[in-house]
C-alpha cells in the first residue's frame, strides 16, 4: 500500500519443461527451456521474486537465518533475501505461496509455487491454474491499500480512510478540495466490485502505481 511500488503475484509450476524454475541460462549444466529461450546467467523464480521486492517494492534485506521452497525441499536463503512468510498452502493442490514481509514494503510481492501444473496449458489455462478467485482478491486488495484503504475480507469491500482524500471503488480517486466536506459510506457489494474489476489497472496508473501478474 501506500505510494511508489508494484503489488506483483507469481506464478510457476515447478515441473515447467517449457520456462524452468531456476531460469534459463546458457549454462549447459542447468536444465533447458523451451524454443530457445535463454539468458547469460540463470536467474530463478525465487529470486525474480527476491529481486523485485528489493528493487521495485523496497522491502529491507534481513539478516536472518530463513528458509525457502522449492522442489519439494527447503533451502536456507543467504543475507541478500528478504524475510518471507508462507501466506498460502494447499497440500492437495501442490500449492505453496510465500510473501515478502517487513513494514518497508510498500507492495505486495508474493511468490506461488505449483508442484505438478506444468506450463498451465494442459487441458487448458482456465482447468490447469486453480487459483482465479484469489488471484481477483489478491488484485482487489493491492488496489485498495494503494492509498491506505482498508480491505474488509468478509465483505469484499474496500474502505476508504477517514480523512476523506480519496474514493470510488477502491479509493482510487482523488477528492477535489471543494468536496472533502462530503461524507458517506464508500464500500461497494461483492457484485459491484466483480463488475468493475476492469477499472482497476487504469485506475491504479492514475495513482502512480500499477498492479501486475505473472505466470512464468
């Protein structure tokens, strides 16, 4: 929440035979991707999702002994990650998601892991990526923080602070001064905030912020 940052969401089947979870690299002792797809140094999910909230969403580095997940096995994460938290897990599913933690983060930066979905292709995208409602809520929930509103989870509504700067579906829009001395209740209904979703990014340009989503 707050200014500056991008809420970023990643996706990545650990078993990807088309774009690997350590990355593509040129390096003959790292597994291969797809159609030629490579870069001069391997670089791996977790540690696209390490970088971006250092970089983008300036989450401080910790200095803490941690562990990270992946390929079924824990790894201790070195001085140069950010401390993570596991915000969701589904053993069924072979879900496992972890996000990076510490008030300095002005977004959210959350990384999930799937054991078994491959490139999210087969069947189809809509049958093989299982998480489409939380990935709304996760996007609903950026968007209402970006200006400090409040994410009220059982309503599915966004609050807007009491100070009366900001409203509209996800307290997006700046109050010109003449109306600040205007009060009223700024939550939207569930229906409401499904039919509006598409508002979300445009709106969130307008605060100088944008929310983003990656299946690699």
């Amino acid at each position: 929440g707050g200014s500056g940052g991008k809420g970023i969401f990643l996706h990545h089947s650990l078993n990807d035979q088309f774009v690997q979870s350590t990355g593509c690299c040129h390096d003959p002792t790292m597994p291969r991707c797809c159609c030629s797809i490579a870069a001069d140094t391997c670089l791996g999910v977790i540690q696209a999702m390490n970088n971006w909230a250092i970089e983008v969403n300036r989450c401080q580095i910790q200095n803490y002994a941690g562990e990270a997940y992946m390929n079924n096995t824990t790894t201790q994460t070195s001085t140069t990650q950010v401390k993570t938290e596991i915000s969701f897990s589904d053993e069924d599913k072979g879900i496992t998601c972890m996000t990076a933690t510490g008030e300095s983060c002005v977004a959210n930066t959350t990384l999930c892991l799937h054991e078994h979905s491959g490139h999210f292709n087969s069947p189809a995208f809509a049958k093989a990526f299982p998480m489409a409602e939380i990935v709304i809520d996760f996007f609903a929930r950026d968007a209402c923080e970006i200006n400090n509103g409040q994410w009220d989870e059982a309503a599915y509504s966004c609050k807007c602070n009491d100070d009366i700067t900001y409203s509209g579906l996800y307290c997006l829009d700046l109050i010109p001064t003449e109306s600040k001395n205007l009060s009223g209740d700024r939550t939207r209904s569930q229906t409401d905030q499904f039919d509006n979703l598409a508002r979300v990014e445009s709106e969130s340009k307008t605060s100088q912020s944008k929310l983003v989503m990656c299946f690699i």
